[in-house]
C-alpha cells in the first residue's frame, strides 16, 4: 500500500504502511510542471501549515493594538491625525483593517488552499484504508514501541484463531489471519479508524466554517433602528437609521412586519446605580396575523420570522416644541440624546430646519440629564440614570442647517460651517436651562422653546443572516471530530505464533511473540498488548515498552 | 460577617493552605536532589581520589564558580565540569557532594514534606471550594463574572488538575511550577482584581456566563498544568544531554553569565531531575494536557460565539478578546501540528507551548484591563 502522507508528517504510524521515508523531495528535475508539483508538495506540507498557523496568529495581534475601522472608525481617524505620517503608513499597509488586509487574507486563504490540498489525498487514503486488510505481519518486531515473547503450550494455528476472535469480537478490531508456513501463523489487527476519521472531518469543517462565513456575508443585512416608546417602525430599508447587507442581499426578502415600543423599563442597582435590567414591551404585527405582545432584552433577541431583533441600547428622548419667530410651531417631537456614561449623562441636537419663510434655521445642541444636580454656576452633573429631576441644557445655534447639501448628515451632530452660536451681551454663549413643562425664549428673537417631558428611547439592531445553522453545524462538527481525532486510540497489534524446534519431551510448545504500535501518544498501547495476551494465554505476560510512568497521571 | 467576607477570609486560608504546599514541595524537591546525589556518593569519591592531574587542572577553573552561586548544601561541593560526566550515567550529572548531613534525612524527610505539600493542596483546594461557593451565594449567581471571580476559579481548577495529575505519584517540580503560580494569582486577585459581590448588567445575564466562561476558565487550568509540565521535559531533556547555556562562556557578556553559572541544568542545583519521568514521558503528559485544554478552547470558543450572536447580534467581531482567544487557539494548533511535523516534535513544540501560555495570559490580564473592547468586564472601571 502506497499511502499518501503530507511532507513532513513525522508519523511511523503511517511510515510503516508507505515505503516514502520522508526526506524532503528532491528538488525537481526539470520543467514548469516539475517546479509546480514541488511547489504544490511544498504549500501542502506540514511545516508550510505550521508556519502558517503561526504567521496567522502572529499576524492577528495588531488588531488588538491599533483600533480598527471595523469596530471604531472614529478612533481610526482621530489616530491617524495625531500621528502624521506614521498614521497614514499605517493605514496603508491595513493596519487598521486587519482583518481584511491583503496580507492577513493572504495567510489565511494560503492556509486553506493547504487545508485543502492536504486533507483532499488524506481522505482518499483513509476511504481505502477503511476498506483494505490490516497491514501483513512484519517479519521482525523488534523496533515497535510494545512488545512481549513468552513460550506457551499448544497449537500456533488455534492460539492465532482464539486471538484473532478476541480481538475482533470485544476489542473492536478489524482482524487478518496468516499462514506463513512452517507452522507458523500470525494475526494482524488494527483499531481506531475512528480517529482518522475524526481529524479529516475536523480540518474539513474548518473549511465548511470559512465557506459559511463567506456564504453569510453575501446574504447578511443589518440594520439599526431607534424608537421612542408609543412609535413604531416597519421592515423596510426606510424606516432604518443604518443599513448594511451583502452583495447578494435582496430587499425584497425582508420578512414584512411591524414592530412599536410600547414601554421600556429599566432598573438600577440603587447603591452602584449599575444597570440590572433592561426590557422592551414591544408589540410584533406579522402581515396577515393579529398583533403580538412580546419582550426583546439584552441576551433575549427576539426572533420574527427569521429575522433577529436585539435591544442594543436605549435611553431618553426629550419631547421639544420650537415656535418661530412667527409663533408658529416650527418642530414638535421626541427627540433621542445619546447616553455618554453610566449615569445617562446624554447628548442630542435638536434641528429646526421647516421655520417660516426668511427666518435663519434653528439648531439646539446640548446635554439632557435625567438627575441634575448644580456643582457651580451653570455647572451640572448627572447623578443617576432615574429620571427623578431631569434637566436639560443647551446651546443655541441659528442660519443654514445644512441639510439640502445632499450629503447625509448625522442626526446627532450639527454642521456648524453655516451656523452662528447665540451669545450675550458679554459675549458669552447664550446656555438655555429647562425643566420639564418650562417655556422660554430664544435669543435673538429666534422664538421659543417648551420642554414637554420625556420619553424612553430603544435602540434595536435587526439582522438576518442564513448562514448561522450551517455555522453552527460545521463548528459542532469540528469539536466533535477534534475530540475523536485526539481521543481515540489508534493502534495495531499483531501475534505471531510458530513451533519451537526446542525440547520434544513435553509435548509441542510454541513460541509467541507479539507487537504493538500506535499512531501518537498512546499510554494504553502497551497494557492492551498485555490484557490480549493474557487473556488468549491464560496467564500474565510481561510486555516491554514504553513504562506506564504515565499510569499514575491518569491516562485512559 | 457578611457571606460576601466570609468568602474572602476562605480564599486567603486557601492562598496560605496553597503557600503551605508550595513549600512542601519545595523541600521534597529539595530533599530529592540530595537523595539523587547521595548513591553514587562513595564511588564517586574513589574516583575524585583517584583522578588525574590533568583532571584536577580541569576542575581547577571551577572553584571560583562554585563559591559564586552554590547554595549551603553544596557549599562543599566541586561542580562536575561537563567531562566530569559518566557516559555510562547518560541523565545526569552527579555532583561530587559531600553532604554532611545525618543519614536518614534524605528520602525520608523528602517523604514527610511530600505529605505535607499533599495534604495541605487538598486542604487548599477545599476551602478554595467554600469560598468560591460562598462567593455564588454572596452575589446570587454564578462566580465567574469578574477578573477577581475567574482567578479563584482558575486556580481551582489548576490546583484540582495537578491534583489528579499526582495522585499516585507526584513530580515536585511540576507541582512547585503550578502552586506558585496559584499562590501568586490568588493574591494577586485579592489584592488587585477584588471587587464587592454583586449581581452583574444585563450583558452578562446568561447561562452562557456559567458555560463559556467556566470552561474558558478550566481550559487555563488545565494549560497551566500542562506548561509546568512542558518546562520540566525542557529541564529534563537538557539534562540527559547534557545541554546548558551556561556552561560554555557567552564571549564579552561572560560577566552576566557567570552569576548563573550555578543554576545551569546540569549543575547540583538541578540533581532532582534525575527523579522526574524522562523528557518522553513529561512530553507525552503535557500534550495529553494540552489535547484535553485545547479541546476546551475550541468549546470557548465556539461558546463565545453563540453567545456573542445571542446578545450582540454577531457572532463575530474580532473585539480584542476574540482575537486573544483566536491566536490562543492558533498557537496551541500549531503546537499540536508541531508534534507531527519532522524536526518540530519535542523541545520546539514545548516552546509553542509556551507561546500558547503566554497567549492565554495576555488575553486574560493585558486585554482585560488595557484594551478597551465589548468584553471590558473586568469591573475595575
Ligand atoms: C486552518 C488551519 C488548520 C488548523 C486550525 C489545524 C488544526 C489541527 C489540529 C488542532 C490538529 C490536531 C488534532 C487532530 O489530530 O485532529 C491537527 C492535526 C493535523 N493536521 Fe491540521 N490544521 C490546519 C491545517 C492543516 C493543514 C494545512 C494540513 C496539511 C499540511 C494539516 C494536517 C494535519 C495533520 C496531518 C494532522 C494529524 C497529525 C497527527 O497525526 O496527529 N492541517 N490540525
């Protein structure tokens, strides 16, 4: 049997099945085709996988040092400004971007071409070596890791039969039995195909995980999508504040339903004031069905139609009305400020853009706290995420929004370029205080501003993404074939038993010798040897071997 | 007192019942050097008697590496030079000792520290039981949500590990390596990592909290026993070749090396070796080790990911943590693969090992407390 084995596998379990030796191959004779197979043999052998296990998790690491455009573009930026050129280096060799960085991409698909080019001959190998014989007896047993030689009474061809049953029957082996003339006679036995087995479905499923992932990224969309409580949104690229999906994505698969906040409580530890626990009361409306009262929390996404909706934040949402300088409402509405730490210090900006014809447009910018308490003279601080005594505060900015640009714009940011910020008669910035039911007056004669009270805000992600079972399938296959590759002993024995020629008075007495080997480390190679024996000979037969040092540290 | 204290004051006893054992095994490991050097004493003493003046020159460039760094008990003792080394010995190196010490002391003071370190692990162990218990009590879930949390229960299962591991018979110097590291990361936690019990944020109310986490933490356990482990196979293989750094000069940085001179590993100091398994065997049970950890890494992993689609909506978004326990991962394949590659089994697999370790503790200190990530749960911010 000429077995294939990866270059470089050190290995005399499979050594003994090929007559390969395993010395690096010989640089090619001649030819393109020559240099592509040693290169091929090269990129699938197993030093080349091992270096480029290694180089992956090398090439990981910086991801962890740098921020990454993936997860915070806003640090990106703010890192390649502070650091000049260096930064911009940085960022042209995909140092922010690790992860999809030519090079990083490049270490890894290498990998799977190996992966693949490895595990494709290796599972043709073990399909015939599934079906074939367990290999012959070798004539000599002298270089295997487990050995015994006793002189027994009886008949070789009956001792070989009775160990060959043994064997097949309790201990699971598949069995051959020879007649090598002379009188002699010897079986062969082999166990644990199992943990080929296991190791080809391993490596096969990490490259089921990768084709998953690439197969979800084509089919996946995102989105994001804040509600204020009493409001709604449909499943529809519209009604989301981001959106993202893959090139494969059709809107038109979007599941077609309705989701409205219809309460969200929150609870805080009242010593730590950390958060306990969050819960949106959300009513879920499936076309052609009856609306459904259903919870969404953190760790609890609910699930519509395939769709997965997950509660990513929330917050508070001061209701604002602005009149203009006409007297007439100019906006009216609930308005999200984004929570900046764990005592809901929150920060919004409120755009008026629809005043009446000729007045400048309106832009409030500012902070909401749900517990204000006064540390100076225009200084507040929040205290506690409970909206015990909400305060909100802010800064007054009027002329162009900026919105009919074209350009998106970030609802929580206002464009100051065409904007002038309202200032006293000392020139300092104008700040408005107001409490819940409060009215006043804008500077500069820009109208008024009532704050009506507040609401709770939601922030939910929806995704979809089909490649999540298959995912989880091959990951789950993946652990349970690296459990079986490791723990399952592979191991071959063989008997031999031949007429002594010695001392005819006591009748025939036959020398038994007999061998073990086992692919890896295996501890149980040399007691199994010995249980086989003494149960075929009735008695116990010392074997030679590796010594059972590893009894005592709890083998199998 | 507040259960919440009560578990405290269980952990510092099992620090001190673990301080207790390392000391214990210290001795034994002790006391085995001097038992190794004590049998082949009275031959070796004819032949120093006997040996050859271009022998004695030889030696006559080590005294002064003998005062240098030698301890008390080899205070008399000539360091073997490497051609002092019986072939026919093949391990190790005996060190020509006079040990004055009374007959009797040896194996069987070895054996009473022994049992000491042995009886005070367990006893260790168990109240490290009670405080981690009281510890869920105090706090009314599951302990492993804080840095302070995964150290306890790390060490527990380290400790529990190398218990199994030396239930019939112990290695000293693995078990040094391992309370060692116990003793410094209990303390550590109480002193550094410790916050209140307390219920934990929503984020972290899940049953995935018990299961990712708990094997997270027992995969560390168990790599931790499996690198005291691989460092003594390194220690035990270049003494059985007779291998140090130490013994041939460094050129101009001689000065650095000779302060070392006594600790080199095929000096006196390092004599115990002859007692520990081979390097084959110590090999054979760090990769067992290593096997079991990295099938549980793989679950962490997989774990991670089913809870990060649970309450993140992406099961993976190489947050610093992710990418800590991927290159964790990578490594120990790559050690597994080292193992089979020609030229890679043995000593450079035991450096991957190593790499592996260092991995997983980075990912659990430098990534926990410096990188900032979806996974700052350490509550010390
Ligand atoms: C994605 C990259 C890879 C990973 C994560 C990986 C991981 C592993 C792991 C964990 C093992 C040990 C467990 C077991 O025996 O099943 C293993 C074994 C093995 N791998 Fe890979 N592997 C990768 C790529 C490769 C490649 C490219 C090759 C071919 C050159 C390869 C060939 C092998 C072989 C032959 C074994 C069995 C060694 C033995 O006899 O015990 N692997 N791999």
């Amino acid at each position: 049997m000429s077995g294939y084995r990866p270059e470089g596998l050190d290995d005399t379990f499979t050594a003994t099945a090929s007559s390969d030796d395993g010395r690096p191959v010989a640089v090619p004779a001649i030819g393109v085709v020559g240099w592509l197979r040693w290169a091929w043999r090269q990129l699938t052998s197993m030093r080349v996988a091992l270096l480029l296990l290694v180089l992956l998790a090398v090439a990981a690491v910086p991801g962890t040092m740098f921020p990454q455009r993936g997860q915070d573009p806003a640090k990106v930026s703010a890192y390649i400004t502070a650091h000049g050129a260096l930064g911009t280096w940085l960022d042209r060799l995909g140092f922010f971007g690790v992860y999809t960085s030519a090079w990083f991409s490049a270490i890894y698909l290498l990998l799977f071409v190996s992966l693949v080019g490895c595990i494709l001959p290796r599972t043709k190998h073990h399909w015939a070596a599934m079906r074939a014989r367990p290999p012959r007896t070798p004539r000599r047993f002298g270089r295997f890791p487990a050995q015994a030689s006793v002189t027994v009474q009886g008949e070789p061809e009956a001792l070989v039969r009775r160990t060959a049953a043994l064997l097949g029957r309790g201990r699971r082996y598949r069995v051959d039995v020879h007649d090598e003339g002379d009188g002699t006679w010897s079986v062969s036995a082999e166990r644990g195909y199992l943990r080929e087995t296991g190791n080809l479905l391993f490596h096969l499923a990490l490259v089921g995980l990768l084709v998953a992932v690439a197969y979800g990224q084509l089919l996946h969309y995102r989105a994001q999508v804040i509600v204020v409580a009493g409001d709604g949104f449909a499943n529809s690229e519209t009604s989301f504040d981001t959106f993202e999906h893959g090139r494969a994505f059709d809107a038109a698969k979007l599941e077609p339903f309705t989701l409205r906040l219809d309460d969200f409580e929150s609870r805080f530890d009242a010593a730590t004031l950390a958060a306990r626990d969050f819960t949106a009361h959300v009513t879920v409306t499936e076309p052609g069905a009856a609306p459904v009262a259903r919870t969404i929390k953190v760790n609890h996404p609910l699930d519509v139609g395939g769709t997965q909706v997950y509660l990513q934040g929330n917050g508070y949402a001061p209701q604002v009305t602005v009149k203009d300088a006409a007297g007439q409402v100019a906006f009216s509405g609930p308005v999200p400020f984004l929570p900046q730490d764990q005592v809901y210090t929150s920060r919004g900006v409120v755009k008026v853009p629809d005043v009446s014809g000729g007045q400048p447009q309106i832009g409030l910018l500012g902070f909401l706290l749900p517990t204000a308490a006064q540390m100076g003279p225009d200084q507040w601080v929040s205290t506690n995420p409970e909206p015990t005594s909400p305060l909100l505060v802010l800064s007054v900015w009027s002329g162009n929004l900026g919105l009919d640009t074209g350009v998106p714009q970030n609802v929580y940011q206002l464009d100051e370029k065409g904007l002038t910020e309202a200032k006293d008669a000392s020139g300092k910035p104008v700040t408005l205080d107001l409490r819940p039911g409060d009215t006043v007056t804008l500077p500069n004669g820009l109208g008024t501003l009532t704050f009506d009270g507040m609401r709770r805000f939601a922030a939910f992600d929806l995704r979809k993404d089909p490649a999540l079972g298959w995912l989880l399938a091959f990951a789950l296959t993946a652990l349970a074939g690296l459990a079986t590759s490791l723990f399952v002993p592979r191991r071959r024995l063989w008997v031999r038993a031949s007429t002594s020629r010695g001392n005819q008075d006591e009748g025939p007495t036959t020398v038994v010798t007999a061998a073990g080997l086992a692919r890896g480390d295996d501890v149980g190679l040399a007691p199994e040897l010995g249980r086989v024996l003494e149960a075929v000979l009735g008695s116990p037969v010392p074997v030679t071997g590796r010594a059972p040092v590893e009894d005592d540290s709890g083998g199998d | 007192m507040p259960v919440g204290d009560l578990s405290t004051l269980f952990v510092w006893a099992a620090a001190t019942a673990f301080t207790v054992a390392l000391f214990g095994y210290s001795v034994a490991l002790a006391r085995i050097a001097d038992a190794a050097a004590r049998p082949r004493q009275a031959a070796r003493t004819a032949k120093v008697a006997a040996a050859t003046a271009a022998k004695t020159a030889n030696r006559q460039r080590v005294p002064a590496l003998a005062g240098a760094g030698a301890s008390s008990s080899y205070a008399s003792a000539l360091p073997p030079t490497p051609t002092d080394v019986e072939p026919a010995a093949g391990a190790a190196s005996a060190p020509v000792a006079t040990a004055a010490r009374p007959a009797g002391t040896g194996r069987g003071s070895g054996a009473k520290a022994e049992g000491i370190a042995r009886s005070t692990h367990w006893l260790g162990i168990a109240l490290l039981v009670i405080g981690i218990v009281l510890r869920g009590v105090a706090a009314g879930r599951w302990p492993t949500a804080n840095m302070y949390e995964f150290s306890l229960v790390g060490v527990l299962v380290a400790t529990s590990v190398l218990a199994v591991v030396q239930r019939r018979r112990i290695i000293a110097f693995v078990g040094v390596v391992v309370t060692a590291i116990a003793v410094l990361a209990l303390v550590l936690a109480l002193n550094a990592f410790f916050v209140r019990a307390d219920a934990v944020q929503p984020a972290l109310q899940s049953y995935w909290l018990v299961i990712h986490v708990g094997v997270a933490i027992s995969a560390t356990g168990v790599f931790t026993v499996a690198l005291g482990t691989s460092v003594t196979q390194l220690l035990s293989a270049a003494r059985a070749e007779n291998r140090s750094r130490l013994a041939t000069p460094w050129g101009r940085a001689d000065a650095l090396r000779r302060p070392l001179v006594g600790w080199r590993v095929t000096g006196p100091r390092f004599a115990w070796l002859k007692q520990v398994p081979d390097a084959l065997h110590l090999e054979a049970l760090s990769f067992r080790l290593n096997a079991v950890g990295f099938v549980l890494w793989t679950f962490t992993l997989i774990a991670g990911s089913i809870w990060a689609e649970h309450a993140w909506g992406r099961y993976w978004n190489w947050d610093p943590k992710e990418v800590g326990t991927f290159v964790v991962w990578v490594v120990y394949a790559a050690y597994l693969h080292a193992r089979t590659t020609r030229g890679w089994s043995g000593r450079r697999a035991a450096y991957l090992v190593f790499a592996g370790y260092a991995a997983v503790l980075a990912n659990f200190t430098v990534v926990n407390l410096f990188v900032a990530g979806l996974h700052s749960y350490s509550g010390l911010r």
